[in-house]
C-alpha cells in the first residue's frame, strides 16, 4: 500500500495537524478492475461513498505528526510507533478478504450469467469542498501583515513560529537550520517519542508554505509544498517582536490564531 501525506483533525491534539495515512494506489485498484472483470466497481462506490467501516479498511486512519498517536476508532486515538508504515499491516489483511470475496463474487457471476455481459456500477464522483475563502490578515491593532520578507533571518523566525503553531509545539523547540534560495528549514525534536522532524518553509503570493522533509525516514524526499485548493492557507503578521499565525482552510473555518514571541 502507499503512503501519503493529509491534513486532518486530530482527536488527541483538538486541531488540524500532519497525518501519515496508508492508502489503496490507483494502481491497484486498476489491477483489481481487470481481475474481477469490473465487479471491484462495487467496493470502488462503497469506497467513495462510506465514510466509515470500509474507508478504515482501505485506508489507513493516518498517523499523527504532531502527537504520533492514530485513531483507533471514530472517536479517539491510539499511542502508535512512529514509522508510518506501522499501520500497514492492519489494513492489509481486511483488504485481502475484500480482494478475494470480489473475486469469488466475479467467478460467480460469470458461471451464473455466461456469455452475458456484467451489470456496469459507476462510482460517484468527488464532492468538491466549498469555495477557497479570501485572506483575512490582521490589519488593525497594531498588527501588520507580512506578505514578504526583508531578510534570511525574518525568514527564518517566520517559518519557527509558523511550524509550531500548525503542529502544536513550543516555539523554542523549533530550531533553524539553515535558509538557502528564499527557502528556510527547520527541525525539532517531537516531544512524544523524540524522533526528528524537518520542515521546508517559504514566503508565495503573500502566504507562507511548507513542506516535509524526509518525513517516511531517511533519504525518502521532500513532501508536497502545502499551496493546493484544499490546503489551508498561512498568513502571519507582525506587531514588534511577536508574530500572529492565522490559518484559513478552504472551507472557511480559521483553526487557530497563535501569538508567538521570538
């Protein structure tokens, strides 16, 4: 199975934060197509449609960045170990019983209908999320959006407070270590297991991004910068020595506006 990388809501830590989340890959998907002459159609629908049981089967409930716990069910979360891939072989063995249950079903099928042809599902499309919400920066109070950034240093003190706001962390355990190209990276240490994290930071169209940095392990490669339609988006401004932190999602919702001191 695949690993990807999804913003969702974290039960233990009450906010959006980075999951690690299992996945079924197209490919596979394609390949079971072909197999159970177009019967994997059926899972495919349930798959899309269910927001429960079989989602959970096919993938993986995410691990999170910021705590290292996952879900266990619809309503908490487990401590887990911090390899993503730990969640691999709990989603594995359902989806081999749904594998070879399809199948059955298409050898079935064909026996019982012969030269006719199978009854064609089709799969729901995606519901696409409401409508990006304009930027809101703090503009009164004292407070003055920062859209770019005069030095390698505010860059850097940017991209500390941004990453401890979205995870959830202390500013001062953020640490940097280096900007290069208008791009800043920064490491910490997670507080509940230890393991290293590295964040890639940079300023885009007034918004500050970020993306992983070897976040499946050593020497796996960067992440996807956090600009899509779905991703929230980072705005920061600045009173003095404080930076304010406001994410808006696209459906709207600000999650947290933090004050961080640097």
């Amino acid at each position: 199975m695949a690993t990807r990388q999804v913003m969702k809501h974290c039960q233990t830590c009450n906010r959006q934060t980075l999951h690690l989340q299992q996945y079924t890959s197209a490919g596979t998907h394609i390949l079971l197509l072909i197999i159970t002459g177009g019967i994997w159609l059926i899972v495919l629908a349930a798959y899309y449609v269910s927001a429960g049981w079989l989602v959970g089967l096919l993938s993986g409930r995410g691990q999170c960045t910021s705590c290292g716990s996952s879900p266990t069910s619809s309503t908490g979360h487990s401590k887990s170990n911090p390899i993503a891939t730990s969640n691999a072989g709990k989603s594995t063995s359902p989806l081999v019983v749904i594998v070879i249950a399809t199948i059955l079903v298409a050898l079935v099928s064909g026996l019982t209908m012969g030269a006719n042809s199978p009854a064609k599902t089709r799969a729901p499309q995606d519901q696409p999320l409401a409508g990006a919400v304009p930027d809101e920066s703090p503009t009164t109070g004292g407070w003055t959006p920062l859209t770019e950034v005069a030095s390698d240093e505010e860059l850097g003190r940017v991209c500390r407070a941004v990453v401890a706001a979205t995870m959830g962390h202390r500013v001062d355990i953020v640490r940097l270590d280096h900007v290069r190209n208008g791009e800043a990276d920064v490491l910490y240490n997670r507080p509940s297991d230890e393991t290293l994290w590295r964040i890639r930071c940079k300023m885009d169209g007034g918004a500050l991004v970020w993306r992983t940095i070897d976040a499946l392990g050593p020497g796996t490669g960067l992440g996807r910068w956090r600009n899509g339609p779905y991703d929230a988006r980072i705005t920061v401004a600045v009173q003095g020595n404080t930076i304010r932190v406001t994410q808006t999602f696209s459906d709207g919702s600000n999650i947290h506006d933090v004050e961080f001191s640097s």
